[in-house]
C-alpha cells in the first residue's frame, strides 16, 4: 500500500479540507490521483525527495531521542536501505499531521539536520512549543508510528560559490535550515563560500548543534567559518566562552554583535540570511506595516533588500 492510499485509508478526504486550505490541495490530489497502486522495493536506492513538489511519502519513526527538555532528535526510516532523502539544498519538507480529536490535518514544514545523502533514514531536531499542534504531535510519536511527508518546499536556489560570503542568523527552531546550508557548503570541494553564524538562544541548554559547529570551525579554520552563540540569560557563558575561544556571548542578537561578526554589506557578493522567531525577524528585519517593513537592525547596518534572504 503506498503512502497515499495509507493515508487516505485512515483518514478518508478530510485531509484534502487541509491541503486546500494551504494552497497544495490541486498538486496533492493530482498526484494520489495519478500514482501508481502497485509499488514494489526497489533494488537500488533512490532519492526519496529529490525533487520540488508532491511526494505523499509515509515514513515510519525508528528513533526517538531527547535533546534538551523541549527538543528531540526524530529519525525516520526510508522506505529502502539503501535509498537517500536528496532533498535539494535549503529546501524544506512539508508535514501532514492529524492530531488527536481534530479533523482536519495540520501542516508545517520541517528542515532535515542529516545529510541528504544519508542511506536508509533522514533525521530531524524538533522543538516542542506550548500550543503547537505539529511539534506536539511530532514529541509524541513512537518507534514504529508513522508520519506522512506530503510536498517537498523549494527554498533559496543555492549554486555553489554563488556568494564570496553569506550571514547566517538563526534563533531557535531556526537554526535547521541555516544548518543545512552551512554544512551543504562546507562538504561541497567545489564551493569557497566563508560563511559566518550568528545563532540567538535562550539559554545553553538550548545551543543546539553546539558540538557540530565546533568540530566545523576546528576542520575548516575560523577563517572559512566561524559560529557564534548569542544566549540571552547569560548562564554559564563565561565558561563555555573560555573553553570554546570567542564562541559564545551573553544577550541577544544585536547591531554591535553583527557589525563584530557578520560579513559587511559592503562587501560586494555577501548574503544575509535569517530564520528565527517572529520578534528576531521583526528585529532584524522591520516590523511589517501598512506600507511593508520598517526598518530593522540589516537595514541600519547598511544591508540592501537584495543582499538579505528571509528562510
């Protein structure tokens, strides 16, 4: 049974109710409509999301692992061992989720933190929030539950070396995509891109990715990447700040901080790129009013709407 007609058997066309409201209901139902009923393992391995658009893949959990107290490591198996996810650099992929007593599905999209590479599983960081249906949804999930993958999300079109440098500044969940960027660069021989991270958090608790980002400055020298944390309670900075050489600073994500740490917008072929909660955009970014955005911390900073990419 393929993933659709899984999906379909246990929850009928309430889930196109969903779609539809989310603008993929057409593209969705055009391609249940037209997949084929009688599927079987391939022998090689495949590119599971290699390309943009509906791919209504069911994937079951295999592993279940605590990060922090509202953060999980889920990884979910393949439909092969030997198959990869492929998704496409700084794409995204788009979650169906029917929670518990509602009736229609909730969608949110979701940044894989495995390499696209990987054979057999792909792997997620996700954090829970207080009222969030998906995230809830996702922290309850057992090995052997299965989640359906609806529609693979283009982001930003990355070719290597298509910047000298890019900004990355990340907070909270956020942090996924600029990781999958940062690192699709890095392993790439081929791209020369320097990249720099500003990533803001609550507390070290919350510095997710800390271990990775280290052994990235320590493989590829500080002058090629560089990270640092912004952690807004302050706690235990001082030590990790000596331990980590500069990595980790108190407060919150600020003009000094990223005249200090982010390539200049004078720089000719630099790119800034945000992705965090909503008052760090708005930060950041401008506020959003009746005559579009006021302007922000990028904006002061002397960043030109083209230079700035928001995730």
């Amino acid at each position: 049974m393929s993933g659709a007609e899984e999906f379909l058997s246990s929850h009928g066309l309430t889930v196109f109710k969903g779609l539809a409201v989310a603008g993929v209901g057409g593209a969705i139902i055009s391609k249940l409509l037209m997949s084929n009923n009688s599927s079987s393992p391939a022998a090689e391995g495949k590119k599971v999301f290699g390309r943009p658009g509906p791919v209504f893949t069911s994937l079951a959990l295999q592993s279940s692992e605590n990060v922090n107290q509202n953060v999980k490591r889920l990884r979910f198996a393949l439909p092969n061992g030997k198959d990869v996810s492929g998704l496409p650099l700084t794409s995204a992929l788009l979650t169906c989720h029917i929670p518990q007593g509602s009736y229609l599905p909730v969608l949110r999209p979701y940044t894989p933190v495995s390499p696209s590479d990987q054979a057999g599983t792909v792997d997620f960081l996700i954090k829970r929030y207080p009222n969030g249906k998906a995230s809830t949804h996702m922290h309850s999930l057992s090995p052997g539950d299965k989640l359906l993958f609806a529609v693979v999300i283009p982001g930003y079109k990355w070719t290597a070396n298509k910047h000298d440098s890019v900004t990355l500044v990340a907070g909270g969940a956020g942090i996924t995509p600029c990781y999958q960027l940062l690192r699709g660069i890095l392993q790439n021989p081929v791209d020369k891109t320097r990249v720099r991270l500003v990533f803001g958090v609550n507390s070290m608790a919350e510095a997710l990715l800390r271990d990775e980002f280290e052994q990235m400055e320590q493989t590829y020298g500080t002058d090629r990447f560089r990270a640092v944390f912004a952690v807004a309670d302050g706690e235990g900075v001082e030590e990790a700040e000596s331990a980590s050489g500069g990595m980790f600073r108190k407060g919150f994500v600020t003009e000094d901080m990223l005249k200090q740490v982010a390539a200049p917008a004078s720089e000719a072929n630099t790119k800034i790129m945000v992705c965090g909660p909503p008052p760090m955009e708005d930060a950041l970014l401008g506020k959003k009013g009746w005559g579009g955005r006021g302007e922000g911390i990028l904006a002061r900073l002397g960043y030109k709407k083209e230079q700035i990419h928001q995730f």
